[in-house]
C-alpha cells in the first residue's frame, strides 16, 4: 500500500462527512440530556422506529412528504406516551432508574416497531444521490454531501429554535437547574413532551439518511453504538460538541483504520473511536465542550 | 367459592390436564422437525424466507403427500436471535420432543453449529450445517452426525476463483483479488482456501476485515477502491453489511461486474437496500432463483390456495428457496432411513444413517418438482458434502439470474485440506475416526 497526500485527504474528508452522520444520531441523545439529565438509551429505537414508520406509510402508498409529516406525528405521539408512561411516574427517582427505564423502552420501541411494520429490509430511496464526485484527484461521496447539508440546516435550525424562541428559552432553563424553572412557572412535563417530540424529529431525519444509505431495517437500532464516542468525545450537553465530536470521530476512525489498520490485522475503527473518545475522557470527564460539574460539599 | 379460588383451581386443572392432552398427540405418528430461525433481531431480513421456506415446503408435504411415507411431519420453530447461547438453549428444548426426539438440527449460524456440534453427536442427533459451519466436518468419520451438503465455505471460495479465471482468460497470474470478510469465525473461514489457491494460481490476496455489524465501511472501500484497486472483490458478508459493502464500493466507484459475494452475501435482502447500486453485483450460490418450479407451484396451489403457508412475501426469493431445498434434503435423509427402518417416525441415529446413504440423483430432483433449485448430491458415510456444485448469480436491479453453469468445487485439492483440519481436530478432541470402510 502505498502513502500519498490527495489519498490523505480523500480520507480525512471521507472520514469528516462519515462523522456527520454519527452527529446526526449523536445529537438526539444531547437534546434529551441536556433537558432532563437522562441519557437516552432508546435513541438507536427512534431512529429505527421513525425510519420504519415513514417507509410504511410510503409503501401503503402515502406520498412521501405526507409520510415524513405523518413520521413527525408519529414522534410526537411517542413522546407524549413516554412522558406519560415511563418518566412521569419516575420524577425525583435517580438518574440510574431513568436510564434504566430507558432501556425499557428501547425493546419496547424495537419490538413495536417490527410488529408494526415487519421485520423486512425496506427501501428507501428519497432520490439522493450516491455517485462518486471528483475535486481534482479527491474523490467525495454525493450522498456524504448531501447528509452534511442536512445536519448543517438541521442544527442551525435547532440553534433558532434554543436561541431564539420561549419555548427553546424554557428548555435551557430546565436544562440549567431544573427547580429553578419550576419555580418561575415552566411546567416541566410539557417540556419533557416537547424535548422528546425534537429529540423524535431529530432521529427521524438520522433515520431517513441512514436508512437512505443501509436500507430500513433492524440494524439501525445499532447505530447508537456509532453516537456514543462522539458524545464521550464532544460532552453529553453540548450541541456543538456533538456536531465536532462527531467530525473527529469519523475522522480519527477512519485515518486510524487506513493507515494504522493494516499493522493491526484491520477492523480497527470501531474501537479506535472509543479509545479515542477514552483518551479525551481522561484529560475532560465532561468531554471537550461539556459543562464541568462542579458541586460543594 | 370465591373468585381467586376459582381462578386457583382452573390454574390447577390446567396444570394436571396438560399433559393427559399432549399424550394422544404424542403417540401419534409423526416425525418432529426443530427449527431454530431468526425471525426478529438485526438478522431477520435473511432469517425470515429461510424459515418460510422449511414451513412451506413442511405444509405441502402433508397436505400432498400426507407426510413421508405416511408420516405426518410437526415442526415447531424456536427463535434463536442468532445469538449462539439461545441457539444452544433451543437445541436443548427441542431435541426430545416429538415421538422420537429431533429428526435433525440446522442451526443456520455458524457459531450455533460449532456450539451444538459436541452436543448433537452424543445426542446422536444430525447437525445439518448446509452452506455454512465447519467445512472440515464433511469428513464422516471425524464428525459422524455433521453434514456440509452441498457444499462448504471452502468449495464455495474454490466455485468463485474458478468463476473468475474463467472471466480472465483462464489465468490469474499477477491478478489482485480482494476479500472483504466479515470479521468473524465465518468470515475467516474461505482465509485458507484462498490463500492455497493463490499460490496455486499466481494471484495476490489482500485481506479487509470488517467489524461486526458492518454499519460503516467507508475505510475500507476507500482503500480498496482508491488505494489497491484490485482486480476482483470477493465478500464473505452477512446481514447489513452486504448492502452497505455493495453501495460503498459504489461510492467509490467499484465495477459490479467485478465484486462476487459468498451466497449469504447473496439474497434480496442484501441488493434490494443498496438500490440501483447493486445491479451487476454477483454471488455464489448452489440454490436456484425464481419461483418458476414444480415446488412453488404446487405450494401455490396446495398450500397458499387453503390459506395455509407463511412464505407468499418471500415466495421464489434465495432464501426462501434455500429454506425448501433444506427441508427437502432433510425429508430425504428421512425417507432413505425408512427404507432400512421402517415407515414410521424415527430417532435422530437412524435418520444419520439416512443422511450417510442419500442419494439426490437428477431423476430423484425432478421427481421431488426441485429441477433447478438444486445439483445433485451423493452423501457417503466419509463424504458428508456429497459432491454439490455451485453456481455464479447476478442481480439485474429486479431479480437474481444464473450467469454462469454448475462449478464443480476441485474436492480432490479440497478433501486433502478437510481431512488435514478434521484429524488434527480429532487430535485434540481425542476423537478415533471412524473406519468408514466397514460401513
């Protein structure tokens, strides 16, 4: 094998929009922890379930933009059927309990999901494109592209909404302190409905490029494994933490798996990205752009 | 008496009067089919035609033929996950049922059949490993009760090497062949073959694991396609990773035409995801394709047309296929031991012995209505493989289509390998062969 600089960057780029992708899952389980403390084990669930119920509804016929409103639907619907099943009854528990309900609802939503819609691989194909694009001797994935313009609208619309709107001011307020929202009036339970509903909307749009990319099918579920690094790496309450923990996930892995991979039998990238994401971990517990915890005694 | 009474003493009767009911059934005359499938779990795409296609082929059977012999034939599915200790679990909740105990197990997951291949050979019960498994196995007398038909990993790397030489002119000299395995017990396992074959033919192997589940492979076909560009890309995938090898090599613009898989990289469920990406793309396979023989028209008619069946949605896919020529072989073994035995339900011992003297000839295929889903296999108390061919499909974006006639896998370079690897398993298992001679 040979070492040359355009191959480099080929993978640096490559690995730099692969990361993009983990962001988009990453991000779902920001919004949840950020807004409530709760690290969100189902999130690899949702992407599933919202992918599978937007390419059911399509393939019972239902044109494809009244599908992804119908898939938003079905989101917010779930949302408000965990506040009101699994995390109302479990307000003031621990955190561990919560994560533990959490995986509750990951089988849950797994099980639904396939009951629901099947257990088949569906295609999805919403027209993007997945041909190779040449900048000079630099080869980039159309599709690669295409899902970094997707996070980047998507993320600057989640900055608006935080940013810009009450009901983004209110869920930074309960991500702060959450007592403190209360007592200014902030019904925590609507919050948690609507913090769920985006967090559901966000793994909707990870489901439909990932499930453009591998086909609708069980193994999306899995590609949580992919997130968690990046939120290691880039801090569990920080939206830009997850977009620039993902970006150096997907380029760390990938480097580490074209260029170091052959002198270790190969099939490195997946646990080079936890080693990575280790190593930040020991130097930032609360990853590079998370909220240090300081608490007095 | 009060409810809970009455609830207690129902619960009570239920319990006592249970087995008096399953004692009739029990006694009947009827040959128990295990069947461990994945129906749910990240593996469900490939597990559920396979599974189909044993139920179908199970119902037609009863509703055509009422049985083998006049033997009624029960089944009962227990779902494995395709994770190895619950496949071990279902081996042993299933392996004394029926009257007689298991006819035979196919595990349909390479590490399920390494767990249960001890297990099953002091049960006395076959493990019938059919594409997959240990392809030493196919030596009878080290492994007695594991049979490999039609062909192992081994003869399918063997398959693919010849169908590519043949495409290059008959040489492979100074040729590059990639494989892209799944990094696993069964992605490592055509390792070997193709390593012997290279030396054998002059081509250079280079080697690209993938991590399990195979979600992302960007790394590896940027290597592949941009840095060794190599002649021919053989796969060795399972499950989301075939569909996501086939569109990253499309990504990087890797010839179709050039990219053969083994033929678990190679049903609808692994082409059908990666869309008009996956046309041309190639696969090993020793099944036929379509729904165009006897078999499927029969099922239509005698098993869909009464509203029985499970498999109208997978109807004439690879796997589907692949699931009725797997129960057609185990009816046969079945049959053939009736002919020494008897026509009555029988233990697992005596359906070994069926396996051991098969004989599927192309009149026997043609009269079972399975013409073209099959080669013909001759099974022998040494030769556990009896001899399959394979063939070399090709996606078109709708359907697969036979590119290439029947391979011959070169066994006589094959079976000198099997048996090297099946002794020094014997050795350390401590295991005296067989002397297949006085069989």
């Amino acid at each position: 094998m040979f070492f040359s600089w355009p191959f480099f960057f080929e993978v640096l780029i490559g690995g730099l929009l692969a990361g993009v992708m983990y962001s988009l899952v990453a991000l779902g389980f920001v919004l949840i922890f950020k807004a409530s403390g709760v690290f969100n084990f189902a999130q690899g669930g949702m992407v599933l379930f919202a992918a599978l119920t937007l390419v059911g509804l399509i393939e019972l016929g239902v044109p494809a933009a009244l599908a992804i409103l119908l898939a938003m639907a079905a989101m917010v619907v779930l949302a408000y059927v965990v506040e009101k099943a699994v995390l109302r009854p479990l307000v003031n528990q621990p955190p561990i309990i919560l994560f533990m309900a959490t995986i509750g609802i990951t089988f849950f939503i797994d099980g639904f999901g396939q009951t629901l819609w099947g257990s088949d691989v569906h295609t999805l194909d919403l027209g993007i494109p997945n041909t190779p694009l040449f900048f000079g001797d630099i080869l980039v994935n159309s599709f690669d592209l295409v899902a970094a313009a997707v996070a980047g609208i998507l993320v600057t619309v989640l900055a608006i909404f935080f940013q810009k709107t009450r009901i983004g001011r209110a869920l930074r307020a309960v991500a702060d302190d959450h007592q403190a929202a209360m007592s200014v009036g902030i019904p925590l339970r609507v919050i948690w409905v609507i913090v769920w509903s985006v967090a559901g909307l966000v793994a909707l749009v990870a489901g439909i490029m990932w499930g453009s990319k591998l086909g609708v099918q069980f193994s999306l579920a899995l590609i949580a494994l992919k997130a968690l690094p990046v939120l290691i790496l880039g801090g569990f309450t920080s939206i830009p933490g997850a977009i620039i923990g993902g970006l150096m996930i997907g380029a760390g892995e990938k480097l580490a798996e074209v260029f170091i991979g052959p002198f270790l039998a190969g099939a490195i990238e997946d646990w080079f990205a936890y080693m990575l994401a280790m190593v930040v971990l020991l130097f930032r517990p609360q990853g590079l752009f998370g909220e240090k915890i300081i608490e007095r005694v | 008496m009060n409810l809970k009474k009455m609830l207690l003493s129902a619960v009570a009767a239920a319990v006592v009067a249970t087995p008096l009911l399953a004692m009739p059934a029990a006694a009947q005359n009827e040959q128990f089919m295990p069947l461990l499938v994945y129906r749910t779990g990240p593996y469900a795409p490939s597990g559920i035609p396979l599974a189909n296609g044993f139920v179908d082929y199970f119902e037609l059977l009863n509703a055509r033929d009422g049985g083998i012999n006049g033997v009624k034939i029960t089944w009962e599915e227990c779902e494995t996950n395709y994770n190895n200790d619950r496949g071990v679990e279902c081996y042993e909740r299933l392996k004394k049922q029926g009257p007689t105990g298991a006819t035979a197990f196919n595990p349909y997951a390479t590490g399920i059949t390494y767990a249960l291949i001890e297990r099953a050979t002091a049960d006395k019960i076959p493990v019938f490993s059919m594409g997959y498994g240990r392809a030493d196995a196919t030596i009878g007398s080290v492994f007695p009760y594991v049979f490999t038909a039609p062909a192992t990993y081994w003869a399918g790397a063997d398959a693919i090497v010849q169908h590519i030489q043949k495409q290059e002119k008959g040489s492979l000299k100074g040729k590059k062949i990639a494989l892209v395995y799944h990094d696993s017990a069964y992605g490592k396992e055509p390792i070997a073959t193709l390593e012997a074959l290279a030396k054998q033919e002059g081509y250079q192997l280079n080697l690209f694991p993938v991590a399990h589940p195979g979600l992302e492979q960007k790394a590896t076909w940027l290597q592949i396609g941009r840095q060794l560009r190599p002649d021919w890309v053989i796969m060795w995938g399972w499950g989301v990773m075939n569909s996501t090898a086939i569109k990253e090599a499309s990504a990087v613009g890797f010839p179709m035409n050039k990219f053969v898989g083994i033929w678990w990289s190679g049903s609808e469920a692994d082409v059908r995801p990666a869309g008009a990406a996956a046309k041309g793309y190639m696969s090993a396979s020793f099944t036929g394709v379509g729904a165009g023989a006897k078999v499927h028209s029969d099922i239509r008619d005698m098993v869909f047309a009464k509203g029985k069946g499970m498999g109208k949605d997978t109807f004439g896919e690879a796997l589907y296929n692949r699931g009725i020529v797997n129960a057609a072989i185990m009816i046969e073994a079945v049959r053939t031991a009736q002919g020494k035995f008897g026509n009555k339900p029988l233990t697992g011992e005596q359906v070994q012995w069926g396996f051991e003297n098969l004989n599927l000839t192309q009149e026997v295929i043609d009269k079972l209505g399975l013409t073209g889903l099959m080669s013909p296999i001759k099974l022998s108390c040494n030769d556990h493989e009896g001899g399959g061919s394979i063939v070399i499909q090709q996606w078109d974006g709708k359907q697969w289509n036979f590119i290439s006639d029947f391979i011959k896998p070169r066994r006589e370079m094959l079976t000198k390998m099997y048996e090297a690897s099946a002794m020094q398993y014997a050795k350390e298992k401590g295991i005296t062969p067989r002397d297949c001679s006085k069989m």
